[in-house]
C-alpha cells in the first residue's frame, strides 16, 4: 500500500492552526500550454506558463484566524498578507505507520510544504447554539512552493478552541428597546470577490487581494414574532453578536464580540433573518455583555 499522510498543522509565519475540520489539500492551478506541428493530430509540445497554489480549509481555531485578520488596519478585519520578508508559511503532514498508528514526530520521514509569501482570508463562519462553531477559510500562496520529504516535526501546539453560537442583541429603527431573540443557529458569509494577479516574468501568483466583498450574518429562529415585517428591510441602530467560548461563563473574557457599525436586518422567511452588515467591527477575549 502507498503511504498515507495526514495534516498535522498549518504554521502561519510563526502562528499555530493545529487543528483541522476539513481540507482540500493544497490545490495545484496550472496554466497550461500544447503546440502542435502542422499537420499532426496529437500535440508535439506541452508545458506549464504558470502555477496558481490555493489552499481552502475549515477550522474550530476561530480565534486564532480572527486575530490575525483584525492585526493590521485596513484589512476589513476579513484578511491578512504575508510577505515575503517573514518567516515562511508551512503546510505540515505527518506520516501514518504501516500496522501502527502513526510515525513519530521526531522520524524524518514526514511532509513539510512551504512558501515565503501568502495571502489569507477568512470566507465565512457557521455557529450552531448546541455545537462547535468552525470557520472557512484560503490561503493564496505568492510564492514558488518547496517540498521537503523527509522533514522531522516537533511538537504540535495544543488545540484549545471551541465557540458556539453566543447571544445576539439589537435594535431597529423604531425600537424603544433591544430585541434578543433566542437563536439556534448562525452563519456569517463574506461573499468575496478575488483579484488574484501573475505579473510579467513570474511562473506563480504573486498578488492577491479582495476586491470586493458583501458580509451577510444570518440567524435561524422559532420564535416568528421576531421576523421583521415581510418584504421589508429596516435599518439597524446597533447590532452586537457573539461567539461563546464552551465552557466558559458570560463573565469570562473568552469570547469574541462581533459590532455591526452599519446595515439593516430583513426577514429570508418567518424563523430566519438576514442582517445585511455594511460595516463591522471584531474583538476577541471579550465578556458577554
């Protein structure tokens, strides 16, 4: 049988995501090239003009990739860039054991993928009251990509994360007091538009950023009293939703605060609403109000 190799963690110029809910692998984009000669039916050269590297995974460590996105004003507090001038970004698989469970860090016969420049963003988020929270997110690589084969690892960081759906509060145009629905289920989409660029004499990607993008936080309810009128799009006064951390109190400053600065809240039917966010803000190690 061939080997087997699973992700082991994602090192982000120095910044831990040591666990995983799913991933795509690291996708390989070619731009590909064929010439045939005169006459002939099959291709007499083929080649590569260009190499595009995405990596999309989905992760409980919400924290982590929050804290990144909001380090560094301008960002939208949805991205963050690497350069080239850092420490490398790492892509680590670690080697399963024939007849045994898996091969030890310290053996030198894992997986490490590398590059010295990327982009990261973080495409939306899903957060069930009763559940573990897990967020999606891509990683562009800017750079040419290395493979080591025979990389020994050390120890994995702890993984030491898990949000839930925490308490949504708000006002609308019109309202003498806050609404606070009691939520089961939340979801927050970016809905981003990419401007991924190769310029002029490179064999790789190397400009990433987001063009444009459309942040949509929506929220699944029973209580039908709480839909807004149907067919209607009222403006919010304010807006304050959580992420609870599990297994800790409202008092503990262990959750992330999400403040809508700017948009308006309509029904998408009698147990669901969608908030339409213009503009936002993200703080982490937060006590729920």
């Amino acid at each position: 049988m061939s080997e087997k190799f699973r992700l082991a963690e994602l090192d982000l110029a120095g910044t831990s995501i040591p666990q995983m809910e799913s991933d795509d692998g690291l996708s390989y984009e070619f731009s590909e090239f064929l010439q045939r000669q005169a006459g002939d039916a099959s291709p007499a050269v083929t080649g590569v003009t260009m190499t595009s590297h995405k990596f999309n995974f989905e992760t409980q460590h919400i924290q982590t990739i929050i804290d990144l996105c909001i380090a560094t004003a301008g960002n939208e507090n949805i991205c963050q860039g690497f350069p080239s001038s850092g420490a490398d970004q790492i892509l680590t698989f670690r080697k399963g054991k024939s007849s045994g469970v898996r091969t030890p860090l310290a053996t030198a016969e894992h997986i490490d993928q590398r590059v010295d420049a990327s982009f990261l963003s973080w495409e939306s988020f899903n957060a069930p009251a009763d559940g573990n929270a897990t967020i999606s997110c891509r990683l562009q690589t800017l750079s040419a990509l290395t493979n080591d084969k025979a990389a020994a690892l050390s120890s994995v960081s702890v993984v030491d994360q898990a949000f839930k759906c925490g308490p949504i509060v708000f006002r609308i145009t019109g309202d003498i007091a806050d609404r606070e629905p009691c939520v089961l289920s939340a979801t927050w989409e970016n809905n981003i538009t990419y401007d991924d660029k190769n310029c002029s004499g490179s064999d790789f990607t190397n400009y990433s950023a987001i063009d444009d993008y459309e942040s949509v936080l929506t929220i699944d309810l029973d209580d039908m009293t709480q839909a807004i009128d149907a067919n209607a799009s009222v403006a919010l006064t304010s807006c304050v939703f959580y992420l609870k951390q599990v297994g800790e109190t409202n008092a503990a400053s262990k959750h992330i605060k999400f403040t809508v600065t700017a948009g308006d809240v309509l029904p998408s039917s009698n147990r669901q609403l969608k908030f339409r966010v213009r503009s936002f803000t993200i703080a982490t190690d937060q006590a729920i109000a």
